[in-house]
C-alpha cells in the first residue's frame, strides 16, 4: 500500500538508525487478522511498522474489547516494554498485509541512549500515541454514546488517517469497540447520524458530510 501518507512516513523511517543494531532486529510480514502480539504476553521486542495498518485493542474480560488506536506505517508498537515492562499491556491485530521490523528492547534502548535526536522523535510520536489513550479515557468517563462514537468517528477521519480510507477495513463491531459501545447502538446512531445528514453511508464506507456538527455532539457528549 503505498500513499502520499506513507511517502510522509518515510521521514520518520530511521533506516540509518535502526541499521546500526541490525542484529538485533528481523523482519515478517503478518496477513489481515493476524495477532501481532496479545495483551499480558512476554514482551521482548518493540516492533516498527516498515508498512501496514495495525488495530490496537484491550482485552476486558472474555467478551468486551475496547479499541484504543490504529498504527500506520512510521509507528512504533509495544515502545514501552523498553523501560522495564515485561508484558505488553495491550493487543494488536493487523488490518493488512503489514511488514514488520521486530527489534530487541535492549537493543533498541541503547539506541535511544546513543542518538538524543532519534529518541526525542520516538518519545514525541509515543506522547502523541499517550494522550489519544486519555483522550478515550475521557470519553468513557463522562460521555453519553452518541458523543462517544462521534469522538471515534472524529478520530478515524482525523488528519493522521486523510490517505487513508480506514472503515474499508473496519466492520461495525470494530467502530462500536472503538466507542465503547454495543454494536447494536453503533448501528442505531450510525442511522440516526445518516438521518441527521452529519454522516453519508454506502456498505461499509463512512463519510462525514458536517465535521462540525459531529465536533459538537462530541464535545457535549
């Protein structure tokens, strides 16, 4: 998959720097619905996206998943078990065909050590990566569900994703699951938001036809 999103991406790709523990790294390539890794599992590596599209998810209890973010092609996954955490503290799931740099932890946190101007970007990205999870601890909180799933609706259009049409890979229970909600309500408010002329469907496809008006049913939750 190759768009002007990942020729951006390529800015952030550090070939240079991750070539200098290039045995401690290797490469494969997961197909769509393959567990990259699960939560609660031993971590020893921290994975980079080469080029992909990974669903990010917690586990809470046997039935409920709660989406937490999409990882594209630049990213870094499971970045904290560099400092000391031996379990990944959430799931991944590719959504594509996703080449994947698999990088020993020890190895990557001499990296950081050696090159300030490569680990002040990784940190910047993982910071960004940091306030989105409070962003959906926050809707959980104190949000009612139309305002929670305009929040998710909002954060897969958002600018991070404009190349991408991302609800070709996403069903309804992935939306719901990034809104916290049943998937039955999804689909309700999905209909009332098409009705309300704020949303334009066809099959899978999501188009927001007024952001502003989704902005303010996020906002007032």
């Amino acid at each position: 998959m190759t768009t002007k999103k990942d020729t951006h991406n390529t800015n952030r790709l550090y070939p240079e720097e991750l070539d200098i523990i290039s045995d401690k790294k290797k490469q494969l390539v997961y197909l769509p619905g393959e567990t990259l890794f699960k939560q609660g599992a031993f971590a020893p590596h921290v994975m980079y996206i080469i080029e992909g599209l990974i669903k990010l998810y917690l586990q809470a209890g046997k039935e409920k998943q709660i989406n937490i973010g999409i990882a594209q092609t630049g990213d870094f996954l499971a970045f904290s078990s560099i400092f000391d955490k031996n379990t990944y503290n959430y799931s991944a799931t590719a959504l594509i065909d996703s080449r994947i740099c698999m990088i020993d932890r020890e190895g990557l946190s001499e990296l950081l050590k050696i090159n300030p101007e490569f680990a002040m970007k990784v940190t910047a990205n993982s910071i960004k990566k940091e306030n989105h999870l409070l962003e959906i601890i926050a809707n959980m909180s104190y949000k009612q569900m139309r305002g929670k799933l305009a929040s998710s609706l909002l954060y897969l259009t958002s600018d991070e994703f404009s190349e991408l049409n991302l609800f070709k890979y996403l069903t309804r229970h992935d939306i719901a699951a990034f809104a916290s909600i049943s998937t039955e309500s999804a689909i309700r408010f999905l209909k009332e938001f098409e009705k309300e002329e704020i949303l334009g469907i066809s099959g899978r496809n999501i188009e927001i036809v007024d952001r502003k008006k989704l902005e303010i049913i996020a906002e007032k939750g």
